[in-house]
C-alpha cells in the first residue's frame, strides 16, 4: 500500500471542534467488512449489535494535561512545552518537545505558572523538537506531580484548531479512564455515557481493559509513500490476565469480541498467541498495521473518522477492507459525518 492511497477530500466545517452536549448521540456509521453495505444509525444503537457473552475491550489509559506554557530566562520568550512521559521520578527528568525548538539550548532554565514558581533546566537534545528537562523542585513526587498538571492544559490534538478550555478536561477524557500516561485520548472512547456503559452491561456485554498509554506517534506525518518503510513510535502497554481470560473465553464460546478504537486494536494485535487467542503482553509496541492484515481476535472495530493520511485511518481499512472503507468514507463526507475525536463513529463488523 502506498501513503497516497489514503487521500481524500475533507472540507475543515467537517472536522469536529466541539463535543457532543451528550456523549452517546453522535451518528454511527455501520459498515459490514464482507459486503461493504452501510446503514446510517446514532451511537446507542450500538444496542442493537452485541448481546449475551460478547466482549468490548476498552482503552483505559488517562491523559494527562501535557501542554504548558513557560518563560525562558533572561528573554522572557514564550515556550510551548509538551510533555511526552516521565523519564525518571526521583530526578524529576521529562521527555518534551518545545516549540519554538530552536531558541532553546542545553542549560536554558525555563519559568512556569504565574509567579515563575516551577523551574526547569534543559539538560539534553533529543530531535528537532524534542528536549530532556529537569525541574528544579524541592518536595515529594507526589506533590511535584500535582503542581506540574495544576498548570498543564488538555492537549488537544492538532486539528482542533481552536484554544483548550477548561470543560475540555473531563470532555476529552473517557469515563472508563484509570491510568495515567496518554497524551491522546482514545478518541471513538468518549463517546460512551454511563448509561450506554451501563446498558450494555445489562444486556450481558462484558467489558474488558487493555492499557495502551497513546502517544503522538500516531499523528505524526508519514514522509515515506512505501508503507513498509514507516516506523510508529512505541507506546507503552499491558494486556493482563483478566482481559486475556475473558477474551480467549469469548473466542472459546464463538462471540464477538469488539475493539473499541484502533489503539486498542493495535493493542491486541500486539499481544497476539496461536490460534486466534491472547497472551499476556507488558511492554511496548510499535506495531504499525495497515492493508492487508489478517486479524486473529477481534471480530468488530468501533472507531472515530479519521483524517487522511492518518494511521488510524489505515488500520481502519486494514480490519474493514481497503475498499470498502474507502468507499464509506467518500459516502461519510456526502452525507455530512464529522470526523476526529469530537465527530462521529464508525462500528466495523
């Protein structure tokens, strides 16, 4: 496959800016993976779809706020810095990028908050962007932690253009949320309510947790037209035991088992053993899928709209077929779907 083979026309009104008032009424596109046929539903029609003995697997990864914005010394220049993870807590060390990258040198001290109170050194390049900073901060992890988030913003991916808002910490968060480490949310995630969880519960869907802790990498631009000369960024993430009993006991009894986004997909495919089933898998991954792809576990995919070019966008038609996912795209732009975390939904099956 070929990055150009992912191209395709999406006018800007149709990247969603917003959430829902209400998570679960979203529309939801319905694509059949074997004949391509599409029905036009909302999201808590997912009802309809999976019954007794069934298994969603969700994300439950916690973003946190990694966007800040700091002072460098002497100049008093405005830095944006993201944080990417902690290196190592007892020196306090954080892999970041900033931006403008190329004011900032090895031994630049950088002041954040209000009062300049939480300091950071630079003691490291790693890319273009990329900085290892130390913060300067007398006190226990737990409370360094605490006051490093309190001035952080929800990092919001780039094609929301507009500026973060405060509602945005819980909107673009999933309910399901437990562990820390994301700087991506598991998109297609946020629009499950605790109703809708609590429905599917009732019908006798079991949910299950895989933790894919998502990080830029995923966005980030492909340069390359050969897809086989991609390589994605590892992310870090566990499949423990309960998720791979419950799974391998759906696969066992034929029901469904259903990734909800494509980082859980990728997830599973990761931690992949013989015969369709699941093993346990703590580490990480840079597994990049895309056309084709013989998928094992999963027998549905539920996930947002995606943009061109994107790598979500390419394990989506990995799972649903190149052709017809392609196809229903074109068929989602006619008929006004919004796309990105904050639009609308697909459920591949």
């Amino acid at each position: 496959m070929k990055l150009s083979q992912f191209k395709f026309k999406l006018p800007d009104n149709l990247i969603a800016q917003d959430p829902p008032f209400h998570r679960d009424e979203c529309r939801l596109m319905v694509v059949d993976r074997h004949t391509g046929d599409i029905e036009h539903k909302m999201f808590k029609d997912l009802l309809d779809y999976y019954g007794e003995g069934d298994v969603m697997v969700f994300n439950d990864t916690q973003v946190f706020p990694a966007l800040l914005y700091g002072n460098k010394e002497k100049t008093g220049a405005r830095i944006e810095v993201f944080l990417l993870r902690e290196l190592n807590a007892d020196n306090k060390l954080w892999d970041v990028l900033v931006e403008p990258a190329r004011k900032i040198r090895i031994g630049n001290k950088l002041y954040f908050g209000e009062d300049g109170g939480m300091v950071a050194e630079v003691i490291d390049n790693t890319t273009s962007r990329g900085r290892t900073l130390r913060f300067l901060y007398d006190g226990p992890h737990d409370e360094f932690k605490r006051d490093l988030f309190a001035l952080g913003n929800t990092p919001l991916p780039a094609y929301i253009t507009r500026e973060p808002r405060p509602e945005d910490a819980e909107a673009y968060q999933t309910l399901y949320a437990r562990r820390e480490g994301a700087v991506v949310a598991p998109g297609v995630g946020l629009h499950f309510s605790r109703e809708l969880l609590k429905r599917l519960e009732i019908r006798g869907v079991e949910q299950a947790f895989i933790t894919v802790h998502s990080g830029l990498g995923s966005f980030r631009e492909i340069d390359v037209e050969d897809l086989t000369k991609h390589r994605m960024d590892s992310e870090q993430m566990e499949a423990n035991e309960l998720l791979v009993n419950t799974v391998n006991k759906a696969k066992d009894a034929d029901r469904q088992v259903c990734a909800v986004g494509t980082s859980v997909l990728r997830g599973i495919a990761s931690a992949v053993s013989m015969g369709g089933h699941m093993k346990l898998y703590e580490g990480w991954t840079n597994k990049f899928i895309f056309p084709p792809y013989d998928f094992t576990v999963c027998t549905s995919l539920l996930t947002d709209f995606h943009l061109p070019y994107s790598t979500m966008l390419m394990m989506a038609a990995a799972f649903g077929g190149y052709e017809h996912i392609m196809n229903a795209y074109e068929v989602a732009v006619k008929e006004g779907y919004h796309f990105g975390c904050y639009g609308d939904a697909m459920l591949i099956r």
